[in-house]
C-alpha cells in the first residue's frame, strides 16, 4: 500500500485496511481523527519510526516541548513553520509504508 491509498483509506473507510503494519495502522488512525487510538498504537512500533510518529502526533496537539522529545527520540529535528502537518504525515507515511 502507498501513502496516497493509506491516506485515502483514512478518509472514506471505516477501519484501516487488512494486512498492514502497525505503523501503517497508528498512521491510519491519525489521518482517521483517532488521535487517541494512534498514540496507543504508535508505542507499540518499535525504534525511531515509533518515536517519529509519536512527535508528529505531540506536534498535530501543539505539545511542542512533548513533540521535541520524540523528534530527539527518532533522530529528528522537528519541522519548521513552513511545513505543515498534513506534509509530514505524507513525509512519514511515504518512508514507513511506500
């Protein structure tokens, strides 16, 4: 699956696809709306691909010091004000799934 469908995925169907990682899925629910369901999942992938989604999530609430931590964590500096959120969840999605 590529980041295109996951992301199209999220918005007309009512549950992430069959079949794809968990970091698929915390990508899933938080292109959903399910921000709390996509924390959840998020720690469960392991390594610096958890930690990323993990601060893009703390960034999407504008928990930016909580965001920080995990951009550390992933080995990330965290984005700019010129880079949206919807540009690095399909920075993310095209790293961790395509």
């Amino acid at each position: 699956m590529k980041a295109e469908e996951l992301s199209q995925s999220a918005a007309t169907d009512a549950a992430p696809p069959e079949g794809i990682s968990i970091a698929a899925k915390a990508l899933w629910q938080a292109r959903a709306g399910n921000w709390d369901a996509s924390h959840d999942l998020c720690q469960d992938v392991p390594g610096a691909a958890g930690s990323w989604i993990h601060a893009w999530l703390h960034r999407q609430e504008g928990d930016l010091g909580n965001a920080g931590y995990w951009y550390s964590r992933a080995g990330r500096e965290m984005p700019g004000k010129g880079v949206s959120l919807d540009e690095e969840w399909m920075a993310i999605a095209r790293e961790l799934v395509d």
